[in-house]
C-alpha cells in the first residue's frame, strides 16, 4: 500500500527535536513530527503535592492546543474546570509516562510540571508530547545537577511515545491526521529504552482486532520508539 507522503508502512514521519527554545523554562523542547508540532516545557518548583511521600517529588504535566493548531478552531481551555475531557486524559497519559522515567525520591521535594502546547496538530500530539517532553524534563534535572541542587539525575531511563493502525488492513506506523481519520485500529504506545510497556492504548475504531494484530502493532511501535530514542539522546548530548 503506497503511503500519500511515500513512506514505507515501518517508517517514522521525519523528526526534529530543537532544545532550550524557551529562555526562562528550566528545561524546554520544540518537538516536529511531520507536520505536527509541540512545545513542551519544564518548569521547577519546591515543594511536592500533599499527597506524595515525605522526601519525594513530582512530575505532573498540562497539554493543550493553540485555537488553530487544528483544520479548524477550538475554543481555549481557561480553567481546569472547563478542560476538555481529551485534553485531561491526555496529561494525564503524558504525567504517568514521565513519572515512569524518574526516580521520585532522588527528585527531592521537588515537582517538575511539564506544559505541552500544541501549536500544530497532524495527528500524534500526545506521543510527541510524551516524547518531548521528557526531553524538556531531561534538561531540567540536568540544569538542577549542574547548578548543584541535587548530587546526579534522577532520570532512570528514556521515555518516548509513538502511533500506529490498521488502515484498509495493513498496520502502519507513525499515523498523520489523514491516516488516523480513516484507520480501522489505532494505538499508542510509550516504552523506555529497554522496550518495556509503560502505556498502551489500543482501540477498534471501525472493527475489532486480534491479539496478533495488536503484537504486530507494538512490533511496528518498538522499531520507531527505538529510532526516537536515539533522536532523544542527540538533542540531549547523548546518553544520561
């Protein structure tokens, strides 16, 4: 099946990754994929949550959309209590995927927000949130070890999120708007660097789907998650 921007069906959009695009954010990451683009940023702040353990942090994280980062415009989100139920499950995803890369404990008392802004939607806003995200997050503890505040990184391993489907019956990789509109299957996956699950949503959007399939969909994401990986630690300078 030919692919309306020619890729092959196991083939990443092309991706960029421009660090420290925020001057005042401890840490921040304008990620592209294709034509979606995302701002993320990390902000630090003392203290944690009431409800986390005495000596540990945080990491928590907001996602949005510019009003035209869609086809068409979307009314801004003002307040939590007026937050999209999309836009409220989706930081969600994207606060429990980072918290999973992190060693709380060594975070301190501490609580890393990370804001995801979409100012381009094309489909996979919320893996590349996750996936520039913990770029964004990345850099702050790195900026909190240099300026002293804690003795080494608490960042455990990577974490990147990635798209896949079943369009017309073929599983895809990396699905752009146009693709995702029409697929009988969509998924996403968030894996670290060693390739365990850390999310996986898998819907039937027009049929139901086997066990096989969904195994050769998270085969399709393992091999882009792998690629994105390596894309992370170049905008981070290498590895942790």
């Amino acid at each position: 099946m030919i692919r309306k921007d020619g890729r092959k069906t196991d083939e990443l959009r092309p991706v960029s990754m421009q660090t420290d695009f925020l001057r005042f954010a401890e840490g921040s990451c304008l990620i592209t994929c294709g034509n979606t683009m995302v701002l993320c940023a990390a902000s630090v702040e003392e203290g944690a949550p009431p409800h986390v353990a005495p000596g540990c942090g945080w990491v928590t994280a907001e996602y949005s959309m510019l009003p035209r980062a869609n086809r068409h415009r979307s009314k801004r989100d003002i307040s939590k209590l007026k937050l999209s139920g999309r836009s409220a499950e989706i930081q969600r995803l994207i606060g429990r995927s980072l918290r999973a890369s992190i060693d709380l404990s060594l975070l301190g008392e501490r609580t890393i927000t990370v804001d995801c802004d979409v100012l381009q939607g094309d489909g996979g806003t919320r893996t590349a949130s996750v996936t520039g995200g913990f770029v964004a997050m990345a850099l702050a503890c790195k900026k909190l070890v240099e300026n002293g505040i804690l003795p080494k990184t608490p960042i455990r391993s990577f974490v990147a999120g990635i798209s896949a489907g079943i369009i017309d019956d073929v599983p895809m990789l990396d699905l752009p708007y146009e693709e995702d509109s029409r697929a009988m299957v969509d998924l996403n996956c968030v894996m670290n660097d060693a390739c365990e699950i850390i999310e996986l949503q898998g819907t039937g959007e027009r049929r139901a789907f086997t066990a096989e399939e969904q195994r050769c969909l998270t085969d399709l994401c393992e091999k882009g998650l792998r690629e994105l990986f390596e894309v992370q630690k170049k905008a981070l300078g290498g590895a942790l």
